[in-house]
C-alpha cells in the first residue's frame, strides 16, 4: 500500500517534476532499506569469516610459536644430555687420573 501511493497519478501539473522527484528518492530510500538488513547480513557474515580466517591464523601462528618452543626445549635438553654425557666423561676421566697417579705415587715410593 506504500508503494501504490508512489504510482497514483499526480493531477497537478506545477509541481510534477518536483512531486516524481520525491517519489523517486522516496523509492529509492525505500528500496535501500529493504535491503538494508541483507546487506548487513551479507557483511555480518563476511565479517564473521573473515574474523574466523584470521583466528585460524593465530592459531597456526601460534601453533607455530609452540612448535618452535618444542624445538628449542628440545635443542635444550639435548645439550643438558650431552653436559651431563660430557661430566660423565670427565668424571671417568678424573677418577682414572686419580688412580694412575695414586700408583704411580704407589710406584714412586716403592723405589
């Protein structure tokens, strides 16, 4: 029934440009916000998405950064092996010095 008041015939001749002028933005106005809620539907959901790509992102990303914490947590607990394989050695090798040189000292006063 709005509408079919915009397309009555317009009687007076003076201010037809002026009146179909104004139905025609009213129209206009009218199309505009019946379109209005799909648009805000269609850019809602893009909006939604496009947030969604961008959480997957960070996710990766992040994922990414904890990979990369493995890694050098890892890195780490390789070296602290090897430390821990190098104090071993070294220890070994400390305790064959110490006893080598108690026989040499055995040997020495022996002579």
């Amino acid at each position: 029934m709005y509408i079919k008041e915009f397309f009555k015939p317009i009687k007076n001749d003076l201010n037809r440009e002026e009146i179909q002028l104004t139905k025609y933005k009213a129209c206009k106005m009218y199309l505009l916000q019946s379109q209005i809620p799909q648009l805000f539907k269609i850019t809602f959901t893009n909006s939604i998405n496009m947030l969604q790509i961008q959480i997957n992102k960070l996710i990766q990303q992040k994922k990414l950064f904890l990979f990369q914490n493995i890694k050098s947590f890892l890195i780490k607990i390789q070296n602290i092996s090897s430390l821990l394989k190098i104090k071993k050695i070294l220890i070994k090798a400390k305790t064959q010095l110490t006893t080598y040189q108690l026989k040499n000292k055995k040997k020495q006063v022996k002579n």
